[in-house]
C-alpha cells in the first residue's frame, strides 16, 4: 500500500454508464490521461466533448497523440502538459500545433522521466522528489517551478526537485474489471501509479465480469483494486480507434482519415461531428 492512502471509509467503486463517468469530470480538473499504448479511454473523451468540458489542465503521461489533439481541438484543455503530444507516422498532432501557434494554449514543457518521477511523488505522498537528468537542459531553464538544490549528502554535487503531482482525475480505459470495481491491467504498470497519485480514478473496460479478481492469484498482482477507483464503465472497443494490447490493433485508416482532416479547422469541425454521433464503434 503506498503512503497515498484513501480514508477507511472508502465508498464501493460505482459501475456507471459512459455518461455518467465523463459526468465526473468537473470543469478545470487536472486531467490525467494515459500514453497511447497503456490504455486510451477514447470512448469516454467523446462524452466529455460532448458535454463541453471546459478550461482542462491535461497531463499527458507522458506523452499522448489523437485524444489529447482531439481535446484540444474541441476547446477542452486550457493548458497542457507533456513530454509530447504526436500523431506518430501519420505527422504532427494538428490541433496541438494550430493551438501553439495561435497561443490558445498554456503549454508546460516535460520529459517523459520527469512526468514519471513528480506523479511517484504523488503516489508516495511526499511533496517534492529528486531528479538528475535535467541539469542543462532548455527545459530546466523554462520550468520555473523546478528548483535546483545542492545535493545535502555530496558536496559539489546539484540535483533538481521536481513537485509533486497530484491529479484530480486520472481517465483510463483497461481489459477488465469486475463488479466490486477491481480493474486488471496486465503489463500496463502505469495505470496503477496514475490511480495510486490521483484523488480520482474513473475507468472505462472492454468487459466486466462476475468473478472477483483479486481471488484469482494469476491476475492479482496486476489488478488496480478498488479503493483506487470510483468509478468504471462499460465501453467495448473503448480505446478506438487507438489500439488495446492483447485486445485490438490501432485502427490506421481512421487514425490517418482523422490526421488529413484535422488539418484544417473546416475538417477537423467535419470529424468531429461525425465523432460525437457515434455512440460507439462497432467490432
């Protein structure tokens, strides 16, 4: 159990519908969304742009591609932070970058170590942790809020402090959970450190099932247990058209329809409508 300990009086994880899970997502939350090949919740952005969530700190973690260009674009997220936020082989994230260069966006420059590294310290409950890698970087000297210390038990020997974060949500989208709302994540090691640092933790699945996994000592060890998660949601092929390890392969079609029309604010309004209008994709 990490130091970031919820109270004993833990309310049962509510299983919900899509709606109801984007509904817990208030407006200016620091959002917590998960890299592309841990687990995209891409089902539940689209009910949050539906809804018109409005004015996002989005923390990509560390870096994120169609569904943070997407938030983007639906003017969701006031500002950003990321180690990088990219469309992959099929170029730039256009909405991110029409963003940037219209300054509409408050960007916060990362590294995928010091994302790592800060939301650890928001696991372990500590406010601040050390980092080595930054010192003369152009990063360090943009992030203000980084402080470089001399090292209390080397001399001559500075390290940079990094603050902690502490999400108010983390959104993430998993293989299976079960009705008690424990959620197996496989390999997928991240999404348990973003559910241990976040005060909130909502979860869409591909299938809910009546066993319990914790009893199952093959699954455990990889399972997110429920004091961790408030909420979940059923939403089969949730992380379409991103794709789920050991589920379903990234979708490249739609994925490079998405970067041609994006493009533009005319094609990327045309994507989006025909986004919202679909409840969900089928197999």
């Amino acid at each position: 159990m990490t130091q970031n300990t919820r109270s004993m009086a833990v309310p049962e994880t509510t299983v919900c519908n899509l709606e109801a899970l984007a509904a817990a997502v208030p407006d200016g939350a620091l959002l917590a969304i998960a890299k592309d090949s841990s687990g995209v919740a891409m089902a539940a952005t689209r009910e949050l742009v539906r809804r018109g969530v409005r004015d996002l700190h989005l923390l990509c973690v560390p870096i994120s591609g169609m569904q943070a260009d997407l938030l983007i674009g639906a003017g969701c997220v006031r500002t950003l932070e990321s180690s990088g936020v990219s469309l992959g082989e099929y170029g730039a994230a256009p909405r991110f970058v029409a963003a940037l260069k219209a300054r509409s966006l408050r960007m916060i420059d990362s590294t995928c170590p010091a994302v790592y590294a800060a939301l650890q310290a928001g696991q372990k409950g500590i406010p601040f942790i050390p980092l080595r890698g930054l010192l003369g970087t152009d990063v360090l000297v943009q992030r203000t809020d980084w402080k470089v210390i001399d090292n209390p038990f080397e001399p001559d020997d500075p390290i940079v402090l990094l603050g902690a974060i502490r999400p108010d949500v983390a959104l993430l989208h998993a293989k299976l959970a079960d009705r008690a709302g424990n959620v197996f994540i496989g390999r997928e090691r991240d999404l348990l450190m973003l559910a241990h640092a976040a005060r909130r933790t909502l979860i869409t699945v591909e299938e809910i099932t009546d066993e319990n996994l914790l009893e199952d000592e093959a699954r455990a060890g990889a399972v997110i247990p429920s004091i961790y998660v408030e909420r979940i949601a059923l939403a089969p092929r949730g992380a379409w058209p991103v794709g789920l390890m050991d589920c379903y392969a990234p979708d490249e079609a739609e994925i490079a329809r998405y970067a041609d029309l994006a493009r533009t604010p005319e094609g990327f309004a045309r994507y989006l409508n025909q986004w919202l209008g679909e409840r969900r994709q089928a197999a």
